[in-house]
C-alpha cells in the first residue's frame, strides 16, 4: 500500500514537472517570436482591377497611383520599414509591369514570383493556394489594394494575427467577431446594425507555420472541389469555426486606411493620404514618375498617372463585388 502511494506521489511530482517545463517552453516560443518578428510578406496581386479601368487597361491596379505613389510603392516602402526582407509577389494581369516596378523599387529585397495562370477565371482563393509551395516561414498576407499608416503594420508582424478596424460607412464585405480576450469567434459576410458587435477586416492576416499548413490541408479541400472562384476569408471562417485556426486581433485606426476597388474609393483614399508637397514649391504637384526608396535604387521607374481626373462629384460605386484576385 505504502509502495503504491509512493508511486502516486512521484507520478505527481513528475507531472507537475514536466507541466513546469512546458509552461517555460511556451513562454520562450512566445518570447523568441516577439524577439524575432516576422519578416516574409506574400503580396496577392494577380487581378485585373477591371472597376478601376481606364486607369487599369495599361497597368495593374497596385500601380495606381495614390497621393501621386504607386500603392505598390507605398507598400513595399511601409514594409521595408517594419524590417520585411522577402516578398512572395502572387502576380496575374500585366505581370511583367510588376517586375519591372520591383526589379528597381524592391532591388534591396528578395523578390519571389508566383505566377497565377488562371486569374481571370479565379478568385483570391486560388492564388492564396498556388503560394503553398514557395512559403514555409511565418509571414503576413496583405492584399495589394490597400493604403494604411505604415505604424500600424507592426503589431501585426507576430504570427497569427488579423488586422481589424471600427466600421465606417464605405466599409462592406467580411466582418468578424470577437470575443472578451479580443479574439476572432467568428468570421460574418455582411453587417448588420442589428447583429453582434463586428469589426471589418483590413484584409492583413499573418501565420505561423504551423497555421500556415493547416490552412494550405483546407485550400487543397477546396481547390480539388474546384471552389476556386472562392475568397480565401471562406477557408478562415471554417477554421476558426471548428477551432483549428486563431486569430488575435490588431485594431486598426479607421480613419488611417482604405481598401481601393472602384474610382470612388481612389478619389476617398487621395483624400486620406494628399500628395506631400514637392520641396520649394508651395502646392502639390502630381509628377509622371515616382523615384524608389529603396537605397539600392540607381535608377527610375515610369509608373502610370492616373489619367483621370477626379472630383468630390464622383458617384458611388458599389464596393459589394470587389474584383477577384484584386
């Protein structure tokens, strides 16, 4: 009898060690994650931007100009800044204008490409899923259509994390909930002033590896059931549903952000970040090139000028169908 408690005891004392044990490991995982923050980003820009058009027809959409800067130029100036160091560039319509726009303005980066042969006839679904392969490491997922405050992109350089705002007015399509601990609970397609409290998503979601291939096991899912004309916000939903992906949220400020699909949301999003006033000259202008900051720049890029102008009186377009695959 005396054998058998003794054996009970040293049982507890070995669990209680080796919970011990788990807890510091978890913690230094934590803390060598914060210690070492992502530095990968995969850039979905392989659509057409058919309701930006004509601004669209000779270029792709993240080439648009935004306060008189590509959006791509902007974004790869914001990540640089927040220590990214490799892009997965997921290119379709007019792929060879974003090469080119990187080979000089991304020539301090690496720079991998993943072609999307089918982008007119997928969604971002497709596109999310042709990058399973050339991505291992954590990274952050952004969408080549946005314009933020380069600040706010740090917090969500540690895995497993999605980028949420308060709702405006021009925002629609998915929302999320949360709940008390600031977690997303669940993943909704519209809004409702008469449902739950929800955020809308920014569309910047960052993984560890470990979520990153639970998330490809789910795509694969859905591309052998040919659900290709699919957003990738589907598979997420159905995770966090069933509990086997996490998001802990980063709120980010709504009146420092804009998602461009249609002409009115440029003319919204020149108006939140205005063309910084040239040196020496008292008013804005709009120039027909944008110079790189990369410091390994030797040389300029032609981006395209937006060739139309826009004014207060644009009527609305409706953002409820953005394009596929941007």
């Amino acid at each position: 009898m005396a054998s058998q408690h003794s054996a009970a005891d040293n049982l507890s004392v070995l669990l209680i060690q080796i919970n011990s044990i788990l807890s510091s490991t978890i913690k230094f995982l934590g803390e060598l994650t914060i210690n070492n923050p992502i530095t990968t980003a995969l850039l979905l820009a392989a659509g057409t931007g058919s309701r930006l058009r004509p601004l669209t027809l000779d270029a792709p959409k993240c080439l648009t100009e935004v306060g008189g800067e590509p959006i791509l130029g902007r974004l790869v100036d914001n990540l640089r800044l927040q220590g990214i160091t490799r892009l997965v560039v997921v290119t379709g319509y007019l792929d060879n204008c974003i090469r080119e726009f990187l080979e000089i303005n991304a020539a301090d980066m690496q720079v991998d490409y993943v072609f999307n042969p089918v982008y007119s006839t997928t969604n971002n679904i497709y596109s999310l899923w042709l990058a399973r392969e050339v991505i291992e490491e954590p990274f952050v997922l952004i969408e080549s259509d946005l314009v933020f405050e380069e600040s706010m992109l740090e917090s969500m350089l540690v895995p497993d994390r999605i980028a949420i705002s308060n709702i405006l007015p021009w925002m629609n399509g998915t929302m999320v909930g949360l709940n008390a601990q600031k977690d997303v609970t669940a993943f909704h397609v519209s809004h409702d002033v008469n449902d739950e409290l929800r955020y809308k998503t920014v569309n910047i979601y960052s993984f560890s590896s470990q979520s990153w291939q639970k998330v490809i096991k789910q795509l694969d899912r859905h591309i052998a059931d040919k659900r290709v004309n699919e957003y990738y916000e589907t598979v997420f939903a159905e995770m966090v549903a069933d509990g086997s992906l996490e998001f802990a949220s980063v709120f980010f400020d709504e009146n420092k952000w804009y998602e461009i699909d249609c002409l009115e949301d440029l003319h919204q999003a020149e108006l939140m970040f205005p063309q910084t006033p040239q040196f020496g000259l008292s008013e804005p202008v709009r120039l027909g090139h944008i110079k790189s900051r990369s410091p390994a720049n030797s040389a300029q890029f032609i981006a395209p000028v937006n060739k139309l102008l826009l004014s207060d009186n644009i009527v609305s377009i409706n953002k409820t169908v953005p394009d596929k695959n941007l």
